[in-house]
C-alpha cells in the first residue's frame, strides 16, 4: 500500500503535514507517523518498553534495539504487555 499523507493543524503554528505508513499491529492494521522508531510507537500508545516484547516481522527485538528501529510501510508488529497481578 502506498505511503499516504495526512494533514493537521498544531495549536498556534499553521498547517504542516505529516506523512504516515501503514503498518500491521497486534493482528490489524493502523496507520502511524513514518519515521517513527520501535521506542517513539510504543511512547505514544503509553507502554513502558521495560514492560514489552516486541516482535518485528516475525523477530523479537532486543530492548537495546528499540530506539534505533525505524518502522516502515508494510511491516508488522506483535507487542506483547506483561502486567502485574496477584
């Protein structure tokens, strides 16, 4: 699918436009802002890297690789949340 481009308006600063991919995440498919890194995704779905296994076109990435990789078009995620419970 072809990258594809999105609009929006931040407070105060005129119009910029971001570009988005869309990706495979947990079994469906999401459109994200491209460039994002591993870390930079699962900041903005508010999960503690500390606390998630990510698997990366069928890969589990080590933690240390989080914020050097870059998500692109097309690729597809499995996280997984350890939550505490008793």
């Amino acid at each position: 699918s072809p990258t594809t481009w999105r609009r929006f308006v931040p407070p105060m600063k005129g119009r910029t436009e971001v570009q988005t991919i869309d990706v495979h995440l947990n079994g469906k498919d999401r459109r994200i802002d491209a460039g994002q890194t591993v870390h930079g995704l699962l900041e903005s779905l508010e999960l503690n890297p500390l606390l998630v296994v990510v698997e990366l076109n069928k890969e589990i990435l080590a933690r240390d690789q989080f914020g050097d990789m870059i998500i692109k078009n097309g690729d597809r995620l499995e996280l997984v949340h350890f939550v505490g419970g008793g």
